[in-house]
C-alpha cells in the first residue's frame, strides 16, 4: 500500500533521515522503533505531507505522494495521530470531531463516522458538548483517535499514542489498535512501548540516526538478541 524508497530529509544542514526504505503493506500493522531522535517523528510528517524530503519516493497506492501538501494527502487516505494529540482544546469534542470530516472524501459519510467513532469511544458520546481541554489525558487521546477516523483513513499512522497514558490506558489503547487493525486498518505504529508495538506488528523497522538498520517480522525482531539488549531491556 505504501513504498518508501531511499529517503532523505533534512532540517536545513541536519539530515533527519538517510535513505530510508520500507514496505507497508494493506491491512497489516507495521512499527517503526527507535531511540529519541532517531527520526521516527520526521518519516511520519514526511510521509503525511508536513515535511518535505530532499530525496526519495513516497508511494501509496501505485501514486508518488512525495512533497504533495498534507491536505492533499490526508485526502488520499493517509490518516495519523500525532505526536501529543493536538486536539483543538477550546471546540467541544463534537466540533473535534466533525474537523475531522473537513476532506472532501470523508464529508458524505461524516454523519455514519460520527456514529462508529463514539461506538469506539462511549466515552466521547457523554463528553460531546464538553470543551476537548477538559478531558482527561486518556480522553484527549480517544478523540485524536475518533477525530483521524473521520477523516475516513485507510492507513492511520500513530505517533508515540501512549505517551503520558495510565498503564490501564495504555492497554485499552493498544485493544483499539488492535481492534482497527482486524477491522482491516492499515496501521504504521510508532511507540515507546516496544514490546508491545512489536507484538502487534506483522513488519518492523528499526532506525538509527536517521537509518532503517534492521528489519523483520514483529516477532523476528521480538527474538533479535540487538532489539532485546537496546529497546526491550533484556
Ligand atoms: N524541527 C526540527 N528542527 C531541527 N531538527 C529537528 C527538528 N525536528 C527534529 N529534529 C532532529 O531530527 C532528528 C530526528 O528527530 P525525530 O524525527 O523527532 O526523532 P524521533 O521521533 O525518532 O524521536 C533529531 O536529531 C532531531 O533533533
Ligand atoms: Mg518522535
């Protein structure tokens, strides 16, 4: 569904990225992991159209999406849920939510999303005339969450969503995750959490300054005795 192929991106004489490559495919859960600043944040702002790569092709769906501005993007199906949520905190959750339909793809269908998205988070349907800021921690996430599906993604990229959550959180969110995966979400997962994100994962890749150094199947990089030693503690 998505090519990356040989990218580089710079943040002016900083290279963020070093020709990176990697395959995600439909209907499957891809993790990237890496150290801070190993430029998991820059491939997914590159990939979503908010960065703009030196070099290298990005292609979704046989198109090559590379420097094509993020609305347009999004309106290609590519959905994330950045780094700290950025949830609008002075619009009610209902307005939130409903900013999520703004794309052309997704505004015929903005009332049925609406719906599957408080059927995923019950708790948001109590909180819909509520102020987003209100929310607690846990919530602000099920909103950006809800918020991305009304855009009506086929592929939702996460960044670092368990960030700051409860360890109760922390499951339910990895269950929804999962949830949307067997729903036939495609999903590019990016999380601190690496056991975890590895378990769900059919592909992984791990970077290093700006470098795919190792890939495999989730499970292959679970065993990998590096992946153990650097990001599983062990
Ligand atoms: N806006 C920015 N300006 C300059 N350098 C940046 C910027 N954002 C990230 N970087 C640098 O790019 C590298 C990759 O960062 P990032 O993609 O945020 O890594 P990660 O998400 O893996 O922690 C780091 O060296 C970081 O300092
Ligand atoms: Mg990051």
């Amino acid at each position: 569904m998505l090519t990356v192929s040989d990218l580089d991106l710079f943040y002016g004489d900083a290279q963020a990225l070093d020709g990176v490559t990697l395959e995600v495919a439909a209907g499957g859960t891809t993790a990237i992991v890496g150290a801070n600043g190993a430029g998991k944040t820059s491939l997914i702002r590159s990939i979503a159209g908010i960065l703009k790569p030196a070099r290298g092709s990005i292609r979704f769906k046989g198109r090559d999406i590379a420097g094509l501005p993020s609305h347009v993007v999004c309106d290609l199906g590519i959905g994330q849920v950045a780094e700290g949520r950025q949830i609008f905190p002075t619009l009610s959750v209902r307005e939130n939510l409903e900013m999520g339909a703004v794309i052309p793809r997704a505004r015929a269908a903005a009332k049925q999303t609406f719906d599957r998205a408080l059927d995923l988070f019950p708790r948001l349907r109590e909180r819909l005339d509520q102020a987003a800021g209100t929310l607690s921690g846990g919530e602000q996430q099920m909103l950006a969450i809800g918020r991305c599906l009304m855009g009506k993604p086929e592929l939702i990229m996460f960044d670092e969503p368990s960030l700051g959550l409860s360890p109760a959180l922390v499951q339910e969110l990895f269950r929804i995750i999962r949830r949307l995966a067997e729903d036939g979400m495609t999903i590019i997962l990016v999380e601190q959490n690496v056991a975890a994100s590895l378990r769900l994962a059919d592909r992984a890749y791990v970077l290093e300054n700006g470098r795919v150094v190792l890939s495999g199947s989730g499970e292959a990089l679970l065993a990998d005795p590096a992946v153990k030693q650097a990001y599983l503690g062990l």
